[in-house]
C-alpha cells in the first residue's frame, strides 16, 4: 500500500506492506538510521520519535498508521550545524555513554519539556521511564535534561 | 520481530468500522492504538488476517460531562484522561490510573477503548472501570446497548463484545468521591503490574478491581462486601485472594501475587481513607 508522511517537514511516500513496522519504513525505506532500534518490545524507547509532536515509540506503530501524519525523528532538530538545544545539552553534560539510547532519550525528553517546561529531577526521571540506557548513564542523561529546561526558562524570562 | 501479515482496512467512520467487521468477521481485529494489539503480533501470539484501523475516528476522542456520568469516546487516549480536568475532579482514580499505564510514549497512542476491549487482565484500567461500575457501550449492525463492566470480562482476553460490535463508549458514573486509591507493584516503571489494585469508596459503598489476579480483570467482591458490611481495612484485606485465580509466571508465583494483593488491597483501602 502507498503511503505519505511528511518526515521533518519533507513529504515522503513509500510503497510498504500493511505489517510493516514505522521504524523500518523510516530506518530502510527512507534511510534515516539515527532512529535506533533497541528492544524491539515497546520497552527501551531507543526508537522514540515525535509522531504529531509527541513522543511515540515507532516499533509500536505500523507505517500504515502513520499516513498523512507528521513525523520527526532526531535528523530533523538540528538546523544545519546548529544543534537543537536538547541535543547540545546532551553534549555539553556528556548525557551519554555508548550513544545508543540517545535518539530516543533526546526525543523523549523534548517531549517532556513540551508538557512540562519546568520539572523537577524526579519529573524528569518519571518522565523518561520509557527510555532505557543499558550503559545505567542516567545521572547525566536527567542533568541534560534539567539543563535544558533551565537554559529555556531563563531565556523565555 | 515483525507481524505475520495481515490485509489492512481504515475505518474512516464507525459505520465504516462496522460494515468491515460485518464483511470479515472473526477474521478481523479492530485495531486503535495499537499498544496492546501491536505487541502481542509483533510476538506472532496474534495473527489476524485483517486489522481495521479505526484510529482515526477522531468522532470517538472525548471526554464529556453527559448530567449523571461522564461520557467518555473509545478513542479517547491514555493521555488526554490523565490530563483531563473534569476527570481530576470527577474521576480522579481514572486520571491518576491512566497517567500509570505503561510509558509517556504509551500513552501518547493507547486508547482506553483499545485497553478496555482487549481485555487483558494485567491491564490497568479495566480495573478501574470495575471498581467504579463503569458503563461500557458497543455499537453493532443494530444499534447500540449498554454492558456493566463486571459482565463485560468473559474470559482470557475475551470480552462481551460479539464479533461485529465496536467498543464506542465508556461511561463513569459520577460519583460522590471519599477516597480512592490505585496501587500498582511492578519491577520496571513501564511493565504491567506483577499485581495492581484500583479503589474507590463513593456513595456510600467502595469498589475495588484487582490487575493480574486472574485470567480477567477482576472485582475483589469478598473484600467489597465486607467493607460494605462494616469490615476494617485489615480485615477485610485479609479477603484480598477470595475468587481470585492468580497464575505464576517468570515475575511471580501465584503465591507470592496471593500475598501482594492481601498487602496492596489493604494499602488500597487504608489510602482511601478506610481505618
């Protein structure tokens, strides 16, 4: 069956299988490959992306179910260069180890901030219990985290 | 790990959703979120050959205050409950349950309708809608009727609905609140519950609905009808296993969930405000 999904702002269509899975289409069909998959059970969030602008995990949908939706996966924050602030907050407090989680924890955690632009550390901890990091690297991934919400506070002051 | 395949139908209504049931039958899964159905094909322990996607019916994605309940569409998601201010003051146990189940993202796409209708015992919110004597409404070829939610649960993922009926509706009775509670034991943040209990005394009578106590989502009847009787919490508690058919798996022996639910319903009880 054909699809649409407009992906960062661009219109792609792919012709897909009904049982195929979202992360696949975007991973093999579109090849956008910073969405990781993790677990492949609903449980790690390594796949998060944002689908109408909120965190989902996109193992658990089908790419049928996306059609006509507007997606963003981690290619799409960073204007050039230029990192989203999520992203350079990650860097900056080294809110990762091995990196694999972290599509998925950066997605997850803008999505946080969207609902809850000032949260305390156990917000964000509760916040980003549908992300797994098997490195156990969440002191600096929730310190990321904080730092943003921080950092965007001051500047909306 | 991918689904076997299926043929896929959106529903761009509910008569469409009905007339695509009516054409394949038991062949077909209704398909709304996908949080609960998704996983369980992605496992191959579902393989249905058609999926009608009825995701879509944005008709069916409301929460409304309808005089002596609150309506609530089948489509409506786990985060619009949990963040919806007539149910934080109408329906509290409902919001802060539905702000409990599974993972943000979760919740993001999880319908209660898909919940309520896949009737998984571990869930936690058919629970709730026993505990609160929740109303739910399916509509088929001919129209619609009301089923309780303590006859809506049959068997092992089985409900009441027949094959060409669509869960539409949910309703909430409005109650009196005096307290509730809802007690969720589980390893990781995102699991379901080993052993969950939901509670709520209203109107002068309290209703407790136990996750994962059975082979469906169970009313603790012995415990509800000692409390109506008089009964204190650890008393009554002491009731939690009555009726119950725990089963043990890789994250509890029936024995040790036997022990959680006494523990978790007398927890239930007391945070609602039961002596």
């Amino acid at each position: 069956m054909k699809i649409t999904v407009t992906v960062n702002g661009v219109e792609r269509s792919g012709d897909v299988e009904p049982r195929t899975l979202l992360v696949h289409f975007l991973r093999d069909e579109l090849n956008l490959t910073g969405t990781n998959i993790g677990c492949d059970t609903s449980s790690c969030g390594a796949c998060t992306i944002h689908v109408e602008g909120q965190s989902a995990k996109s193992c658990t949908m089908l790419a049928a179910q996306a059609d006509g939706l507007e997606l963003t996966t981690i290619e799409g924050l960073a204007n050039g260069d230029i990192l989203h602030p999520m992203q350079r907050c990650f860097q900056e407090n080294h809110g990762l180890q091995c990196g694999y989680c972290t599509p998925g924890m950066v997605m997850a955690a803008i999505s946080l901030l969207d609902e809850n632009p000032n949260p305390s550390e156990t917000d964000v901890r509760i916040g980003l219990e549908g992300n797994l990091c098997r490195c156990t690297g969440y002191h600096n991934i929730v310190k990321s985290v904080l730092a943003c919400a921080a950092e965007s506070n001051g500047a909306s002051k | 790990m991918i689904p076997a395949a299926f043929e896929y139908v959106r529903a761009d209504s509910v008569d469409a959703a009905l007339s695509a049931l009516t054409k394949y039958g038991d062949e077909a899964k209704l398909l709304a979120g996908g949080h609960s159905l998704l996983p369980l094909m992605k496992l191959r322990l579902a393989a249905p050959s058609v999926l009608v996607d009825v995701g879509r019916l944005d008709d069916l994605r409301y929460i409304n205050d309808a005089g002596d309940y609150i309506a609530i569409g089948a489509l409506t998601r786990h985060r619009d409950l949990e963040t919806s201010s007539l149910l934080a003051s109408a329906a509290p146990l409902l919001a802060h349950a539905a702000g409990h189940v599974g993972d943000p993202q979760v919740r993001h796409r999880g319908t209660i309708g898909g919940s309520l209708a896949h009737a998984d015992p571990a869930s936690d919110l058919p629970a709730v809608a026993l505990a609160m004597g929740a109303t739910i409404v399916a509509t088929g070829p001919n129209g619609t009727r009301e089923i309780a939610a303590s006859e809506f649960y049959t068997g092992f993922l089985e409900s009441a609905l027949a094959p060409d009926e669509l869960l539409t509706e949910i309703r909430i009775p409005k109650l009196d609140t005096q307290g509730w509670s809802f007690q969720k034991f589980n390893r990781r943040a995102q699991d379901w519950a080993i052993v969950g209990v939901a509670t709520v005394r209203a109107n002068g009578s309290t209703g407790v609905g136990l996750v994962n106590m059975g082979s469906t989502p169970l009313l603790a009847s012995a415990v509800m009808n000692a409390v109506n009787s008089g009964a204190n919490a650890a008393d009554a508690a002491a009731l939690a296993n009555e009726g119950t058919e725990a089963q043990s798996d890789i994250n509890a022996s029936s024995e040790y969930r036997e022990h959680l639910a006494r523990v978790l319903v007398r927890r239930s009880l007391e945070e609602s405000g039961l002596s």
